[in-house]
C-alpha cells in the first residue's frame, strides 16, 4: 500500500452550507473517512481496534481553509501518517478539487491510542506500528 492514501469523494448538496460552499464540519467528517479507510487498507480496518479493545482517538485537529469547494466538485483527500510516538501519532491531509488541482485544505490531526474501556492512553502496539509507513514532514 502506498504511504500517501487518496480518498476520493463528491461534494454533495447537504453538504452546503448557508453560504453557498461546503460547510466547515464536512472537511473534519472527509479527513475522518479518509484516515479510517488508510487504517483499513494498511489491515487496521475499526472491527480489528474493537477486537483488540484498544485504538485512536482525536486530540486535536488543525485546518486551514485555502479555497472553497462546491456542490458537484470531485475532491481527492490525500492523508498520511507524518509521525508515530509511543502513545500519539500526527496524521496529515491535503484536500484537492480535481477539476482543477487547487488546494483546497492543509490539515492534520493529532491522534491518541488508548484502552477502550477506560480511554486512557495506551502504547500503540508494535503491530499497529509496522502496518503504516512514516511520511516526514518536509521544509517546503
């Protein structure tokens, strides 16, 4: 599987807001999508957390909003795994219109392993470790 994951989606109506473009919370519902569907094409899909009563849990997410997306545009979210500590790891995204190839979105989010049954962090185990490449962040 490559390092870099693209979820591809179409923007629909109900996704509009108010004022005519796509609504802030939907850009944190396609990063969501995109990152549980990485997770299960790395062999990680949300049945095998559940089986081992431990998995991720958001932290923080950070995004910044570069142009708008419309009802109708066919977008490509690029995410990927930029770092993996003990109990945490950072997930970047890109979020491009395919029309025309603008970046729409820069994102990430800030991700926790933890016990299911009581929320606490956990070490992520070694097996959940080795099933995504690390992609490192790059200085431009």
């Amino acid at each position: 599987m490559p390092a870099v994951f693209e979820y591809r989606l179409q923007v629909t109506e109900a996704e509009i807001d108010g004022v005519g473009h796509v609504n802030n919370i939907e850009y944190m519902r396609w990063m969501q999508h995109a990152a549980v569907a990485h997770s299960a094409a790395q062999g990680w899909p949300t049945k095998a957390y559940y089986e081992l009563g431990q998995g991720w849990v958001v932290r923080s997410h950070f995004i910044e909003y570069l142009v708008p997306a419309f009802a109708g545009d066919e977008i490509i979210v690029r995410t990927w795994v930029a770092e993996m500590k003990r109990v945490t790891s950072m997930r970047r995204y890109e979020l491009l219109r395919i029309a025309d190839g603008k970046k729409l979105t820069l994102a990430s989010t800030n991700w926790a392993f933890v016990k299911f049954d009581t929320l606490q962090p956990c070490r992520v185990p070694t097996e959940v470790l080795n099933a995504f490449e690390i992609v490192p962040d790059t200085d431009g």
